[in-house]
DNA sequence: AAAAGTTCGTGACATAGGTCACGGTCATTT
DNA sequence: AAATGACCGTGACCTATGTCACGAACTTTT
C-alpha cells in the first residue's frame, strides 16, 4: 500500500526507515471507486491525498455551470484543494476518482506533525509545491499565449495516455475550451496532418 | 535597508536576531532604476530579488512577439523565473524595474545555504511558495472561467493602486488581452455605471 | 434485451476579442 | 523649443471559439 509513496519520497530527499515508518501511522489508506467524491464543493477540504494507484480530477464548477479542471491526479501525484485544506475554509472545487482508486489520505493536524517533528517532510513539500508552482505558471502562460491546438498538444505530450484514459470532454475543461471545439480540432489534427 | 524584508518574515515565522543578522549577510542590496532590467530574456535567473521598494514586473516574450505579465512585484513580494533559478537553465523571463527600486538579492548557493542552516527559513519559503501556487491557481482558473472584464475587476480589487501606477497596456498584458480590448471595456465601464 | 445514460461528432449561427490603421495627447530627450 | 517616443482611444473588419440543436454509437444499469 505505500510502496509508491516511499518511492516518490525517496527521489527527492533522503529519509531513514524509522522516519517513514512513522509517516506511515499517519496516512489513512482508502480506496475510491470511480465515479466517487472524495471531496464536495461546499465541504472544506479536510485531507491531502497522495493517488498510490488509479485517476482522480479536481475540478471547478462556474457560476454558468461549466467544469474546470485543475488538476488530474495520476498514481504519484498529490492532490488536494490547498487553500480549503490549510484554512479549513469550505471548498470550491471537487475531487472525483476517474478510474478506481487507491488513496492514501493525510490530516491537517497529522500534516502538521510530520512536517514539524520530520523537517525532511518540511523540504520535501517545499520542493513538491514549488514545482507544482512552476507547472502551473507555465500553463497560466500557456493559455495566454497559445491557442487551443497548441494547449492540446503540450498536454498530450505531458501525459501522453491521458487522452485514452479520460473522455474528451474533460480535456477540453482542462485546457479551457468546449467540448465542440476539442472535436473539431481533433478531426483536423487527423485529416491535416 | 532591511527594515521591510524583516518586517514580511516575521508576518509568517519567529527567527531570532541572530539568525536574521546572518540571513542579512547573505542578501545583496541593489538600487534599480526605472526601465532597468534585472534579467534579460536568455540569461539565467541568477537571484531571487525581494523588493524593499519601488515596483517590477516579470514577463515573458511569446513568438509572436507580444508581451505577457507574470508577475507584478510590489514592496514586499519576491520575485525570480523560479525555473531558472533552480536549475540554471536560461530564462524565457525578463524582469524589468517599473519604478526606480530598491532590491535585496541572493543568489542560488547563498539560499540553499539559508535554507539548510535555518531551517525556519525553509519553513518561511514553503509557506511563500504555498500561497503564491494558491494564487496562481485561483488566476489560471479565472482566465478559464472568467470575461476580460471580470478579470479586470478582480485585478483591481487585488492590487487597488496599480492601474494609476502602470502603463495600462501592461494591465491588459496582465489579464490576458490586447489593449485595445482593454481600453473598450474601460470606456464601456465608465460610461455604462 | 430493453432502457437509460454517456460520449462524441457536426451543422448553423452568435459573439468576444484580435488585428490593423489612424490620430491625438503627454512626457522625455536633445 | 523642437523632436521623438510612449501612451491611449477608436473605427472597420476578421477569426477563434462559444452556443444551441440534433443524431449516432457505445456503456452501464435494470
């Protein structure tokens, strides 16, 4: 169950057995099946979610209705919607598990405890945030600078299975546009080129 | 010199007199005058800056030759191509002085030192870091989900005093139009209520 | 197997915002 | 004081993308 975790931990600092076994009391493992919520909009966000296996997507709901997507959570990926989770604030977003899910959930008061009795839990997360930082000002950027096709692109490179794992209309709310354009992108994409 | 970066630190952490007379040690004063650029698109991004006074901009150059805002640094803000600056790649930023400014700089190895000798320093930044993916998050979604004029208001209900501070072409180049649009949503803003 | 829901394509039309071009004002430089 | 360049508004037109509507294929539920 927490193979992946100590895998991904360990490719960024160094920390001792002793030192994850005690992480480990402090996740609670749950497995999601797909189509279930982890997270409603409206409750506050009371877990950071570490994805050991499976698929799971935050995503906004606007005032007109439409879905956005923050984020897909592919198995190694942490997700969580931050600012709900360190206020205790009620969430804007949702998390829903794509495919069936193997979670291991972590509390804000557990969170806080790791990352103060183990600082390289404290180095660890600062690292993990600032690249998150970096990916998502490069796709603020991106949707500023690029078209829709260019947008498409860089996310099929970035995650190269994504498009067979999830239907369509979601990547089109991940790169910001409707499902109808998608389609017809895609449909020159294959006759263009 | 120092009074106002002492000032942000204690805001989120308690360092003691020592340890911020050694961080002292470690940051390098710069007075940066107006459409000064502190990095040039090209150059890696040697230092993280935090501004003391005055205003900048960081922005990046797209193909197509238009210009698209980053970030705008206020007193008080830190600002760098984090990218960069990490792995001494060459920047696609440029990071410009807007106002005549005053800096604190520290380079790559003096921050690493920081953040491994004290570690409340690693804890400052992660906390930094958190709140600025927080932000950019909640931006990235905006420009998904929102109209020009939405993001204009949100704009300046952020930053009240920034459309009398710059030009408003960057205003535009901030919320992701021409200015030309943004200059027709003005109008229509001012004559409609 | 039937029914219901989900996914995807596509046509007709609407619209926000981009592009190009011009002119006027103001600040900065020489 | 003249000249140059930055800044801003605005008209005419263009284009990418959104909206609405319909139908077909496929999946899941009963």
């Amino acid at each position: 169950m927490f193979e992946f975790l100590q895998k991904k931990i360990n490719e960024t600092i160094n920390i001792s057995d002793e030192e994850f076994e005690y992480a480990k009391t402090l996740f609670i493992p749950k497995k999601l099946r797909k189509k279930r919520f982890l997270l409603h909009d409206g409750d506050p966000c009371i877990y950071t979610t570490f994805v050991e296996k499976g698929l799971l997507r935050s995503f906004r709901i606007d005032d007109k209705g439409n879905e956005h997507i923050l984020q897909f959570g592919l198995q190694g990926w942490w997700v969580a919607d931050l600012y709900s989770f360190l206020t205790g604030e009620p969430s804007e977003y949702n998390i829903e598990a794509l495919e069936d899910s193997e979670l291991l959930l972590i509390t804000k008061p557990s969170w806080d405890k790791l990352l103060h009795e183990v600082p390289a839990f404290e180095h660890y997360f600062r690292i993990l945030i600032q690249n998150n930082l970096i990916a998502t000002q490069r796709r603020l950027m991106g949707t500023m600078s690029s078209t829709a096709e260019e947008r498409y692109n860089k996310l099929l490179q970035e995650f190269p299975d994504i498009a067979q794992r999830v239907p369509q209309h979601m990547i089109a709310s991940y790169i910001g546009v409707t499902r109808e354009t998608l389609s017809r992108l895609r449909s020159q994409l294959a006759s263009g080129s």
